[in-house]
C-alpha cells in the first residue's frame, strides 16, 4: 500500500464518495444558534439554511462554488469525487433547456481542477409520504422515475468517451422516493452496471416514517425490493437496526460514512464494528464539506467508535494494520464506491514533516493517519497527472 520513495513516504490518492458541492457554500452560515433560542438546533433546522442555498443557485454560481469545492478536495490529496447531485432544475421546478445545464456544470468543475468525478443523479420525488416536492424542493424533483432515468441515459452518452468521469443512480432516500420507483431505478442501474447510492437510515425521523409506510426499517425494507447489492453505497447508516448490518454484507453491499459532517450535524455513531463485522465495505465522504480534511474523515469511524464503546483500537481488521485499513477505506475503497477500478494517482507526503519527526519508518502510517494534520498534503508532491484551470 505504501512504500518509502527517496525522503518521501507513497501512497494512492485519496478518494471522497460522497459530496455535495454546493454546500460548500454554507461554510460558516449554519453556526449560530437561531435567534432568540426559541428553536432547538438539529439536522432539520440546518436543513432550511442549506434550502435557502440551493433556492438562490444558478448554472454559474453552482459552477464556481463547486471549483472552490473541489480545489479543496484536490489540494488535499483527493483525487476522486462521488458528487451526489440533486439540484436538477430551474427555481419553479421548470427543467432548464439543457436538462443536464447543472450536472454539466459540476463535472466541468471537477475536471478543471484535475480531479475524477462520479455524477451520482440524484432522483427526488416527494418531500414525504402523501406530500409533493415542497418550496425548493421543485428544484430536485422529477416528475416519474423514466424521467429521472431519461437524463441518466443522457449523461453516459455525453461522457461515455471521457474516462474521468462516471455515472451513477442515487434514489435520494425513502423519505424522498416511493418504493414503487425504488425497484425501476435498482433494474436500470443493474442493467447499465452504474453505482446505485442512496442516503440510508441517517436520522430517526426518516426510519420512523419508513416503518410506517412500510412496516420495515429502511435497509429490511430495500432488501425486501430487491435494491441491495454489490453496487449499492448506503450512504451514513448511522441508525441501522439489528440485522441490518447482516442484511448490507449478505449483499455484498456497501457503506459511505461522513464522519465530519454527522460530527457537525449531530446525527450519531454508527456501529462500525457491527458493520466491518458483517463484511460491508466501507468508504468515506467530506458531505457537506463542512470542512474538507481527508484525514479527519479516516481516522472519525475509528475514533467514533472509540467514543461509542468507550474503548480502543475497536475497528475489526484483519492482515493490515488498523492505519492501513483506513488509508485503502478512504482511497481505493472510496474509488471504488464512485465506479473506479483504482485509486487514480499516488501522493508523496515528505518524511522530514514536523509530523512525523521521531517516527519509526514502519510507524509512518500509523503517525500519518492518527496525528497527522492536512499541513501534510500542501507539502506533499502529486503522483497523478492532473490539469487545473485558473478560478474565474
């Protein structure tokens, strides 16, 4: 995985599976308490500030917050994004002329900061059961799953020639989806061989309301539909009931854990020894972005887990060490959530860094990934080819 290259320490590029660019834009809007105190904080209330951020995007201004995004993400050694997009449409929920103005807009951005990215399309159908798309909501929603499915079709016509870029399916969640299009969208990613990921059980509001619609938590209930398989990312997984866990690795399926955005939103632990445990696949997302530190993302599902079981070194691994582990999680793990085959590049992280000065070599990782800060990658040295195109 890692070896040492003249003064300098190699190791694959890192990976992000799950962004949603725009939010960048939110960075330091949704830190202070609401006026007055009256309303308590929680995801629900940062939901409505991050509305009112998606309700004033255009086609340029979502471009330029996404290239400060991904400028972010390359300059800390990211090389791949899993972009889960879900603006789709005008204000009104009219489509644009282009149908694909927006998604066209974030891969340009990627791809004029070096970066791979996976334009994961987004379908949103409702606000919840028995309520249509509310407010800005329009702006996400389509009208049926072929729909939906008509601008995935497009979108791997308009890049099947450009390999730095992938297409994917993402049902949003249960709330935002009814089960009657969760099993047309699973069928069309089967059949093309797209990543399917969708946002799984992140909040107890969701998984409340999937089980009375449904009489099931929200992964028994998409196992039950047939959506589960090698392809799926659950994305957080932060409140999986029993058997849950067992349900996602008989599947062959995989997990994206947001450690610093559910750290910031307040939305819980995940049980990521239940999850290694069951022989799911896991991966990592900057969300978000929040704040864009790969190495915050690594090593929160291990020390989550630490503040969860109030005990050490708790993360199940086998024949690697515990760095190791996480390194290839939030590299060729995360790639391969977005639909790449490898990492895409390599990093060389200097080894007279203040960091690391009285490691042991076979240390490094260790020291890298626990106590290592992003200082790291402004001196590391790339390893991939890459091209980046001036800020506007």
């Amino acid at each position: 995985m890692h070896r040492t290259v003249g003064d300098t320490i190699e190791l694959p590029a890192l990976a992000t599976a799950h962004s949603h660019a725009f939010q960048r834009g939110m960075r330091g809007l949704a830190q202070r308490s609401f006026e007055g105190g009256a309303k308590e904080d929680d995801f629900w209330s940062w939901r409505e500030a991050m509305y009112r951020l998606a309700a004033s995007l255009t086609p340029e201004s979502i471009y330029a917050v996404s290239r400060v995004a991904y400028r972010e993400l390359a300059r800390a050694g990211v090389a791949t994004v899993g972009e889960f997009h879900y603006v789709h449409h005008q204000a009104d929920g009219t489509p644009y002329a282009d149908r694909l103005e927006l998604s066209h807009a974030v891969i340009r951005a990627a791809l004029d900061e070096g970066l791979r990215i996976a334009r994961l399309r987004v379908v949103y159908a409702r606000a919840a059961l028995g309520r249509p798309p509310e407010g800005v909501q329009r702006r996400f929603a389509d009208a049926s799953p072929e729909a939906a499915l008509g601008d995935v079709e497009a979108l791997l016509a308009a890049y099947a020639s450009e390999p730095r870029v992938r297409i994917g399916v993402a049902p949003h969640s249960v709330r935002a989806v009814p089960p009657a299009w969760l099993g047309t969208l699973a069928e069309f990613a089967a059949k093309h061989a797209l990543t399917l990921h969708m946002h799984v059980a992140e909040q107890p509001a969701e998984v409340e309301a999937c089980r009375r619609e449904t009489g099931r938590r929200p992964v028994e209930h998409l196992a039950t539909l047939g959506v589960l398989g090698p392809r799926f990312v659950a994305v957080h997984a932060t409140h999986l009931g029993p058997g849950e866990a067992d349900l996602l690795g008989q599947a062959r399926a995989a997990v994206c854990l947001c450690p610093t955005t559910e750290r910031d939103l307040g939305d819980g632990l995940p049980d990521v020894t239940s999850l290694v445990a069951a022989g799911v696949r896991l991966s990592v997302g900057v969300d978000s972005h929040v704040v864009c530190s790969p190495l915050e993302e690594l090593r929160g599902i291990e020390l989550g887990e630490r503040l969860r079981t109030k005990r050490r070194l708790v993360v199940p691994v086998e024949g690697r060490t515990l760095a190791e582990y996480l390194w290839h999680t939030g590299s060729t793990a995360s790639a391969e959530a977005c639909g790449f085959p490898d990492a895409g590049g390599t990093i060389r992280i200097p080894l007279d860094a203040p960091e690391l000065a009285l490691v042991e070599r076979e240390r490094l990782l260790d020291a890298i990934v626990f106590s290592g800060t992003d200082r790291l990658f402004s001196l590391c040295a790339a390893g991939g080819a890459s091209s980046r195109r001036p800020l506007p």
